[in-house]
C-alpha cells in the first residue's frame, strides 16, 4: 500500500509552471474512469500520489481526504465504524480514488436514497488554474457563507481545478441489506415500484432489465418477511455482488463494446429506444445500448425533461453529454475562465467548447 | 439617481398598475425583511404576477442600470432582502400558483412565491411531502428557500432545500429565461444548480422551482431527554450517531430557551433542566418502536435526567410545537432579539457554549442557545433592547463574536439563514481575499454590473480591509486559546 502524502506544493508549483508556459494537463488519479468524457488534451498529470485521509469524525458524520486517496481505503476506514460513503461510488476496474469521484460526480445504486456527490461534498480545498489554494465549504452539514463553489466540482471533470482535499458527508451503514425479486408480464413495472415507493418502503437500489426486476431493501427480517407477504414478492439470497456488479458496471449488459448510453429521465417517463434498457434508480437512470444517432437518443430523453450522456464506447470526438442552452453553454466558459483562465486542466474533457 | 415618479410611470407603462408601489406610505411594509434591525425605504416596489412581467422588469432595469433586490415572503433572518434605496423591490409573492403536482414522478412544479407549507399541503390526498420545513415554513416561500439554501428541523435526515430541488427556472439580469437541472435526478454540464441554491439573489430570480416529494412516513415518535447540563447532552448526541442511528430530527434547547418556550407554548417541558434534546424517529410503526427504544437507552446511558416518549400524536406535536415556538418565545423575554445562525462541529458544542456564556456576562446581555444538535448548527438568541441606546450595537459585537467563533472552531458563520446585510464583515474573517476576489467573478459571469442585490452576501475587498483594520482578524487574536482547524 502506497503511503500517505501531501502533495499540494508540489501540485501548486507544477500547476503554476505549466500555467506561465500555458502547458495543458490533463489530470489522472487512478485512471478508473478514463473512458469517460471526451478525451482531455495535454500532458498526464497524476495526483494519485497525493493521497491520505486527512480527518475522519464518525460522529460527526464527515470525512476529509486528499484527491489522490484511494475510494476502497477510504471505505474500509469506514466500514470499521460502520459507515459508508452513502453515494456508493463506482470502482470501474477496481480502481478510484475520492477526487476522481467527486470530479466525475457518478453515483452508484444507491444514488436516490443516498445522493449524489454533489448532494455529499461539504468543502474543499481546491488548486485552481493559477496556482492558488482556495477553500470552499467546510466540514459541517450545513454552511451557505458564500457560493457553494464546493459543489460545482462535482461532475465538472476536473475542469475548474485539482481536488486537493475534499470533506465528504458519510452516513451509518444499513446493518443489513436484503435483495427481493419479482416478475412482472403485463403489469407496468413502474406502477408496481411507485406503489413500493409509495409506502415508505426502505428501498436503497433497483435494478430492472427486461421481466426482472430486483429491490434492494434495508430493513430487518421481521420487516423482509412482511414485506414479501404483503407485495407478493420473492428473496434472493447472496446478491451484495450483484449490487457491487451492477455499480461497476460488470453485469453482462455492459460487456457489450456498442456505445452505451445513460439516460437520465423522471422515473415514469416511458421512454422506446428501440433496444431494450437497464433501469437504476427506480427508473431514474436508465443505461441504453444503442447504435442509433445520437441525436435521436437525445430527443428521446429530452422530450421528457431528461438527459442523455454517450456513457462508454462509440464516437467519442463528438459531444459526449448533452448539448447545453447556449446561455448555459455560455455561463459555463465564463465561469472556466473564472478558475482556470489559460484553460490548463482537462481542456475538452467535459465539453469541447472548454 | 433614478426618480421615484418617473420611474413609477415608467413602470406603469410595463405593468398593470397594481403592480407598482411607490407612496412613501405604501413602501413603508417594505422597509425590512425577517430581521427588523436593518431598514431601508426603497426607491419602488413591484409586484408581477407573472414571469414575462419578472423578464420585462430585469430587461428594463439592466437597460436603466437600477439595483433589483428580489424578496420572497420577506421572513429572512439576515436582511437578505433589505431593500435599496436606489432600487426596485422585486416582490415574487404573486407568483404564487402550484403548478403541478405530478403524483406520479413524486414532483410538483411551484411558482417562487408558494408557501413551503402549502406545498406538503397540495401533495398530502397523494401521501406525499416536501421535506423541508423551516421553523417559518407556515410563511416562508420556495423560492426564499432557494435563495437561502433552507433547511430546517428534518434535513439531518431530508437534507437542505438543495437536496430537494430537481429544477429551477431563472431569470437572468439581462432579462433571459435559463433552465437549471432537469426533471430527472440529474442534468449535463457543471452543477449549476448547486451554484444558485443558496445565492440570495445574487445571480438572477427564480421564477419556477420543480421539487422532490417524498411519502409521508407512516409513523413518527419523539423523545424527550432533560440533562443536568449542556455537555452531557451534547456527548449524547454524538453517541446516539455514534450508534449507526440517524433521526429524523435531534434538537436541543438550553436552560433559558427550555423555560421561554414553557412559558409560551405549554410543551410539557422540564423548566429545571439545563438542556432538553428532542429525538424524533420517522418509519414503520414497529421499527419505529425498535429505534426508540435504542434511543432511550443510549440516552439513559449518556446521562439523561429523565427521557420521556410521547404518549401520542398530540404530546408529540407539543414537544415539538415547543421547539418550532423558541424564537418568538424568546422573544417574548425580551423587547428585542438577535438571531444567530453559525454551524459548529458538533463535538465543539460544550466550549463554544461555555464561550458564549462568558461573552452574555461581559456583554451583559443574555443569550438563548437553540440547536440544531444533529447537524451542529446553532442558533444563539442575543437578547436587547433597541430603545437603550447602544444596545443594539452591543448586541451586533456579541454576535460578531459568536460567528467568529464558530470559525474559529471549524465551523462558520451561517448554517441556513444566510449572509445578507448581517453577516457581511463576518465573511471576511471566513475568507481570504483570494476566495472573496474568486465569489466576486462567479457572481460578474451572471451580473457584470453588479445590479442583483449589490452589498450583500460576498464583502468587497476594501471593506474587509477596514473591517481588518478596526477588528483584527479572528485567526490571530481572539480566542488565542483554542485549537485551530
């Protein structure tokens, strides 16, 4: 196991360097999630070595880290006090440090119930395009001094600076997790899962492809029992690696080297891709496989107020996420400019226009 | 300077004359928002009832150059929406239509002027709920929620107003219409949502806000738990987290708070006790009793005087009635008071109190502490008399002190009520003028003439350096004794 380290200087001296000279990097922690986004132009920068859990306060619900820190160290830091990181993190090939996660803002099954990470970032301390070390948010739960700038890095793909320290919202973690099953062949599924939803049900991940259709649930047995009774439906025993699969995109479904695309939507917006999807997030997240035009795919999406993002796989010099208003568009270069005004980090990882 | 007739009859051309309000008289219920300490008459007063009527005034202010100060439902505690004199007070309260409530998706569509309450009224036929709830949620609005990133007695467990929003519509200075979010859990681009949520303003007006709702939980149940002093209880509340429980809410109240609130409302609470906390676990009906049950006992085990369930639905909204009430209870002591809003690492909350005890004595005024336990935040009440001369002042130091404070300890200076006029000098000793400088070009990307609710929230530069100079920075000099963060 590598040791831990801080960087920051040496970070903040490379950044100022390579902002003077207007060099253009493109920044890597584990590389997990290389696939994703458009491909970054410039020099590899690896912020995998500045790493290290800087605090953790169980009962204070927080946990700050370096960037660089691996997401399996920090869970298993976690999991000894019996918590979690409540967005349940992809680990795409195993890999993933806390940085790359809030940078990508993925989120796992649990996204719904759980959050998202930005819904979890509390602060962080950010190296920004012209070498300052800035500090946005905190590490307590509630702080609106100022612009939550904080959060704003989530998903933006390393585009407005380096994560050097980010301070993470965890929760307890269920003490137990229980996977239920059922069919449905001419029932729509969608009413069978609002009507679960409905009722309070503890779901923390659904999973739905084709007639199939699998709940997780936190609760006890007692509570299991009645539950099943009550909704008719069956256990499965023995799924924690179906979740974890199906988080890492590992499932069978994915193993297809077709484009693969995540369309986001309100969960009952009834959505005819043509092939059939994968539904997450009680239906809130689909994942299409599909070599139809990408415009169509995102008419589809965006006829029902949702999104859609060319995930893994298929031309990938394109626009990757969806198109923006152009006054959208337009906010965001600005705000590019704001953080990192020579364009240094990631240039055209997130869109091309920045 | 812009003139009030011309500009009323400039007004009077771009809206239904009922929307213009431009008597001396009538400007008057203007002057102040949730925190009367600040006044300011404004130039004019509008109130659209549409947003086309919103664009047309953005478009025709940034065309004359005149400040826009939005306001809700004018129940913000930080002089958000003090008014401008040389400005237009954008009143959003006519926009106050429920436009959807889409059952089926678990949303609803609300115009920004809706009352938060009357939002989980609207969804209740569906058993549904917004999760939200401010203590002034009977009058506070949606889109006041949104600029002050709202939270409330539930978002340990709910989150903040930002936890559940989905979708905003803005209106940006220049007059454009901009979506923000999507109706699904996420949208492309940066997270610009995160970004206006808690903006007071700042950054353009919201016109529609899509929120998340959520099923009313089948069962709730409270505890009620007197300590013999303020640690013990707070120890408390670390270890019931400590337990892998997270409550729907976890307040606590000290001794003088405890004994206005009593006085007030009737809670049924200990009036000896130095704090009460109050414990409330939402779910179904028999995990419900299972986690009460844990919580009693750790409470009992962490030194609790006495723990008490509610006995029904009607006790259980009495304790709580109890909590909701402590501000105007407060208030009820005293002519005047000063409403505090810094977040605490939760472990800090013994020291800091200690602190604050030590500054009510030299000060010589007294201090009501109420907390929101579970999420560290803190609301001290500064008791004073504004028609003493220099009282009130005496009461902004103190308070000054106690925000710095909560810095100094790892905290900061507002956990949910937002900066406004109040708290400007303040952010000056949570940020550095890299940051500050940083805050000032986010908010000239959406209003490069700075005419979105000039002075408040982010401090120029100049006026930290005098606020430097008069003050001394809190990192160096005061509370030379605690440990830094």
């Amino acid at each position: 196991m590598a040791s831990d380290r801080d960087d920051a200087r040496q970070l903040q001296a490379l950044v100022l360097d390579a902002c003077h000279a207007k060099r253009r990097l493109r920044l890597v922690g584990s590389n997990s999630k290389g696939f994703y986004g458009r491909v970054a132009e410039g020099e590899t920068l690896s912020l995998s070595d500045h790493r290290g859990v800087v605090s953790y306060a169980p009962t204070e619900l927080v946990i700050t880290a370096r960037g660089g820190t691996p997401l399996v160290e920090i869970e298993r830091l976690l999991a000894e006090k019996e918590q979690m990181l409540p967005f349940e993190p992809p680990h795409f090939n195993g890999g993933g440090t806390i940085g790359g996660a809030v940078a990508a803002g993925l989120s796992g099954p649990r996204r719904p119930w759980g959050g998202a990470p930005r819904d979890l970032l509390l602060g962080i301390k950010l190296l920004d395009g012209r070498g300052r070390i800035l500090n946005f948010g905190g590490q307590v739960m509630k702080n609106v001094a100022g612009y939550d700038l904080s959060r704003l890095m989530a998903g933006a793909l390393g585009t407005l600076g380096i994560l050097l320290e980010v301070s993470v919202k965890v929760l307890p973690k269920p003490p137990q997790e229980h996977t239920l099953m059922f069919f449905s062949e001419d029932r729509n599924p969608w009413k069978v899962m609002r009507d679960l939803l409905g009722k309070a049900i503890p779901i923390t991940a659904t999973c739905s492809q084709g007639k199939r259709h699998k709940l997780r649930l936190a609760c006890n047995e007692r509570r299991l029992k009645q539950i099943q009774t009550t909704h008719g439906l069956e256990t499965i025993e023995n799924q924690q690696e179906f979740w974890q699969a199906l988080r890492d995109q590992e499932l069978d479904f994915f193993q297809c080297k077709a484009p693969l695309w995540r369309i986001s939507l309100p969960p009952a917006a009834v959505l005819d891709p043509g092939n059939e999807t994968l539904n997450e997030w009680a239906n809130a997240q689909r994942w299409l496989v599909s070599e139809r035009p990408a415009e169509e795919i995102r008419a589809l999406a965006e006829e029902q107020t949702g999104h859609a993002t060319l995930f893994r796989y298929g031309d990938r010099s394109g626009e990757l996420f969806h198109p923006l208003q152009p006054r959208l568009a337009e906010i965001q270069r600005q705000l590019k400019q704001v953080f990192d005004p020579n364009g240094i980090f990631n240039p055209g990882r997130h869109y091309s226009h920045y | 300077m812009h003139d009030r007739q011309t500009l009323a009859r400039a007004f009077q051309q771009l809206l239904p004359s009922d929307c213009v309000i431009f008597r001396e008289e009538e400007l008057i219920p203007y002057e102040c928002d949730g925190l009367s300490a600040y006044r300011r008459v404004p130039l004019i007063v509008l109130l659209p009832y549409t947003a086309d009527q919103v664009e047309a005034i953005l478009k025709f202010c940034h065309r004359k150059q005149i400040p826009v100060v939005a306001r809700g439902a004018g129940t913000g505690l930080s002089g958000g929406a003090l008014p401008h004199e040389q400005g237009v007070l954008l009143s959003l309260a006519r926009l106050n239509k429920i436009l959807e409530i889409d059952a089926e998706n678990m949303q609803a569509r609300v115009q920004p002027g809706v009352r938060n309450l009357a939002v989980s009224e609207a969804a209740r036929p569906h058993g549904l709920y917004y999760a939200p709830d401010p203590s002034s949620q009977i009058a506070c609005s949606i889109g006041g929620n949104v600029a002050e990133n709202a939270g409330g007695v539930h978002c340990l467990k709910y989150g903040l107003t930002l936890h559940n929003v989905l979708q905003l519509t803005l209106i940006t200075i220049d007059g454009e219409k901009i979506t923000l979010g999507t109706g699904g859990l996420d949208a492309p681009g940066l997270d610009l949502l995160t970004l206006i949520t808690g903006s007071e303003g700042m950054l353009g007006v919201v016109v529609e806000v899509r929120v998340k709702l959520l099923p009313i939980p089948t069962c709730q149940q409270v505890v009620l738990a007197a300590f013999d002093d303020v640690e013990t209880a707070a120890n408390a509340v670390a270890e019931i987290i400590a337990q892998g429980i997270l409550p729907a809410g976890l307040e606590m109240m000290d001794n003088l708070s405890i004994r206005a609130s009593e006085d007030f409302v009737h809670a049924g609470y200990p009036t000896d006790a130095e704090a009460i906390l109050l414990c409330e676990v939402d779910g179904v009906d028999d995990e419900v009793a299972e986690e009460i049950g844990q919580v009693r006992q750790i409470l009992l085990k962490s030194g609790a005087a006495q723990v008490r369930t509610a006995a029904d639905e009607q006790e259980r909204i009495r304790f709580w009635a109890g909590r909701k009430n402590a501000f105007p209870a407060v208030g009820r002591l005293s002519p005047d008071y000063y409403c505090m809003d810094g977040t605490i690492p939760r472990s800090q909350l013994g020291k800091v109190l200690k602190h604050i005890g030590e500054m009510s004595d030299r000060y010589g005024l007294r201090c009501a502490n109420v907390f929101h336990a579970g999420d560290g935040n803190l609301h001290p009440l500064i008791l004073y008399d504004a028609n003493i001369p220099g009282e009130l002042e005496q009461a902004e130091r103190f308070g000054g002190e106690i925000l710095e404070l909560c810095v100094a300890v790892g905290g900061t200076i507002t956990g949910e009520h937002g900066v406004g006029m109040e708290k400007i000098n303040q952010m000056c000793v949570q940020f550095t003028d890299q940051e500050l400088e940083t805050f000032h070009a986010v908010k000239a990307v959406f209003d490069p003439h700075n005419l979105l609710n000039p002075g408040k929230a982010i401090p120029t530069l100049n006026r930290c350096a005098e606020f430097g100079a008069m003050h001394v920075h809190a990192g160096k000099l005061r509370f030379p004794e605690l440990e830094r963060f």
